[in-house]
C-alpha cells in the first residue's frame, strides 16, 4: 500500500478529484450539512450495474433529507480515454437515461488513488458515505446502504459500537488482503511473464514458491494443476497433485475446491486423453456426491453455480439423464425466487444451452436464444465470481 494513511471511519473524507463529469453539476468540494455517498462501480461489473437502480430510488427518496450520490466510473476497458468515456456515455444513455445523481468519468485513476487504495477496497462496487461534516460514515457494499444510511441521515451511525466494529473488521481484511498482494506479486508477475513465453519449467517453479508460501491459496493451486497435467502434460508428477487437490477439497467441505478439481477433470476447455480414466471418474464421483450433499437440489436454497461442473461429469460417465436434469435445473433457477444479476445471467445462458444442447442431442431454447448441439471440444464453460475485484479493471 503506497498510502501511509488508512481512510477509514471518521477520517476526512478524501477531495474530488476529477476531469470529467457525464451526467450533473460537476462537485469540487462536499457541502457542509449534506450527506455524500460516492460510489465506485464500472459497467462490466454486474453487481455494480444492478446497484444502479438501487442507488436512484435512495437519491430520489432521501433528496430532502440532504443526500447527494455521486457515482464514479473506474476502471472502463477502452483502447483510449476518449473511447472510454464515449462508451460510456453511450451505455448511461441506452441504460439510465433517467439517472438523477452525478456520473464522475475517473480517467486518470486519481480517485482510486485517494478512496479505494487507502481505503484497502479491493472491490466494486464499494460506497463511501461522507457524513455531514465532511467525514467518512461507511465504507463497503451498496447492499447495506438501507440499513446504515438513515442512521447517518440522523446522525447515529458514525459513533455506533456496530459501525466501529464493522469498521475494524473490514480494516483487518483489507490489510491481511494488501499484504498477500506483496507477496504474490512478484510471484505472479513471473508466472504470467512465464507463460506468454511458455517457459513451463520457470513458471512451475514460480507457482511452486507460491504455494509454498501460501499453501491455501486457491488461485496457486488451480495454476499449479493445469500448469502441470494441461500445459506440461507431465502426469507423473501431476496425478499426485491431483489427488493430493481433491483431498483437500472434500477435508475442506469446500465447493469452490470442489468445483475448481471438477474444471480440471471434465472441462471442455482441456484435452484429457491423456488422463487414467477410470481414476478420473472416480474423482469426478467422489467430488460430485460431496457437492451434492452441501447442496441438494431438492433444497429450497439450492444454488446453481456447481450444477453446469457436475454435469460435465455425470455426462461423461454415462449418466445423460442426470447430466440433462442438472443443467435444467440450472436453467429453472435463474428466473428463482433470488433470481441472478441480468449481467450474469446473460453470461451463463450461451454456454448452459449449449451444454443441454449437446446432451440431449437436439436444439434447445431458452426464450428467444437457442442452441444446437455440436461437438466441440474448445467449447468454454466459465464459473462466474460473485464478486468482481478492482484489481481485475
């Protein structure tokens, strides 16, 4: 962290420092007597754009109460500023063309250096509340706006015992994260530079140190897995990996675990001819029932992120019908009772359509998309992050 001085609760809030403004009266400085929620967000994020809506309905109902957002795009993928901002432009008005608070354009990154950094913010979108003396109220998810804004509206919240906890709970994450960031870094920085030159002997040797200081660091062993049975094929040394992944994974009781040993199993994205296969099933058997007990889908709260995974595997050892049943049953809870970001869901349909395409062996639809079966071993199936990283603009 270049920022010696962490922003955090009852720290004065950081100045405005921007270019340019897309939509309202540009702000140079926040108006004694008015609360301030500055919002950081980019239109990839889907969590972020979801909040929009949100965002507006509290600026239009807290209006007289003093309440001002400001939203500050960050992190916009464009080839040039000027690209980036006429995106955007465009994107407001095909979205929110009734928008009714400010759009700041942080072209030159100098609000992330002053908010997000100090801040340890790592994610968007993260809302900072400026209280009506010009100090930070709350730092964190626009999703708990409903419960601390109107105690900052009152002038409650800043000296509440919940929000000086919630306050040092989130510093102490944001810290341990700043400091795994130091050390993976250079780590990272190698591997990466490694693989674009497919030097695989430096860039195992880099995730290997790694791991080596962070041995529960999902990412390094997700790396260290394809690295070793997908780039090197060397599955002498990668089959013992391989269990030694999936063993952790069940002792964990973690589905991410779970699901990331399945990816490296039965994703289409990899050849695997070259895997033992009854060994494979037997994993993939293993990882899958595991899976299903955490999450059952005669559950009321099933989640659908590890069904597509599972599939992949029941499709694969013959079981067509099951495969078939949970990729519809996958399908059935995007429109749930807790129905998924629009964004998200855009994301997943293609490749859920084509992989129930593909096991039924015919055309399938989902409103007006449709898919047709193909055999394609390219074909990609990403799991999605419920969270997207700052760091990943």
């Amino acid at each position: 962290m270049p920022n010696a001085v962490v922003l955090q609760i009852e720290s004065p809030a950081p100045s405005i420092q921007v270019e340019t403004w897309l939509r309202g009266e540009p702000l140079t400085s926040f108006e004694p007597g008015k609360v301030y929620i500055v919002e950081f967000w980019r239109t990839s994020c889907g969590p972020c754009v979801d909040a929009m809506p949100h965002l507006m309905q509290l600026q239009e109902k807290h209006r007289e109460s003093g309440l001002e957002i400001v939203g500050v795009a960050a992190y916009e993928d464009a080839p040039t500023t000027d690209e980036a901002r006429s995106k955007l432009d465009a994107w407001l008005t095909e979205k929110f063309s009734n928008l009714n608070f400010r759009m700041a354009f942080d072209s030159t990154g100098e609000m992330d250096k002053l908010w997000m950094e100090p801040s340890f913010s790592f994610w968007i979108p993260t809302s900072f509340v400026v209280d009506r003396d010009g100090h930070i109220a709350f730092i964190g998810q626009p999703t708990k706006l409903d419960e601390v804004l109107p105690k900052v509206l009152n002038g409650s919240w800043r000296a509440s015992d919940k929000a000086k906890a919630a306050d040092r709970e989130r510093i102490a994450k944001g810290e341990t994260k700043a400091r795994e960031q130091a050390l993976t870094k250079p780590i990272n920085d190698t591997f990466r530079a490694a693989v674009e030159a497919e030097d695989w002997k430096t860039a195992r040797s880099a995730i290997e140190e790694g791991i080596a200081l962070m041995p529960d660091n999902l990412r390094f062993r997700q790396f260290q897995l394809t690295l070793l049975l997908h780039k090197m094929r060397d599955m002498q040394a990668g089959l013992p990996v391989m269990r030694q992944f999936v063993r952790d994974a069940i002792n964990r009781n973690s589905e991410n675990w779970m699901i990331v040993a399945l990816d490296e199993l039965f994703s289409p994205n990899f050849d695997h001819s070259h895997f033992p296969s009854a060994e494979r099933l037997a994993m993939g058997k293993e990882l899958s029932e595991h899976i299903l007990a955490l999450n059952p889908p005669q559950s009321d709260q099933c989640k659908f992120l590890p069904y597509p995974a599972i599939a992949r595997y029941y499709h694969e050892s013959g079981n067509k019908d099951r495969a078939i049943e949970l990729i519809e049953l996958t399908l059935k809870s995007l429109d749930g009772p807790e129905p998924i970001a629009h964004d998200l869901k855009q994301y997943l349909l293609p490749e859920l359509l084509q992989a129930l395409a593909n096991y039924k062996d015919e055309k399938v639809c989902y409103g007006d998309l449709c898919a047709a079966p193909r055999n394609d071993s390219s074909q990609k199936v990403q799991a999605a992050a419920k969270e997207e990283p700052k760091e990943g603009r």
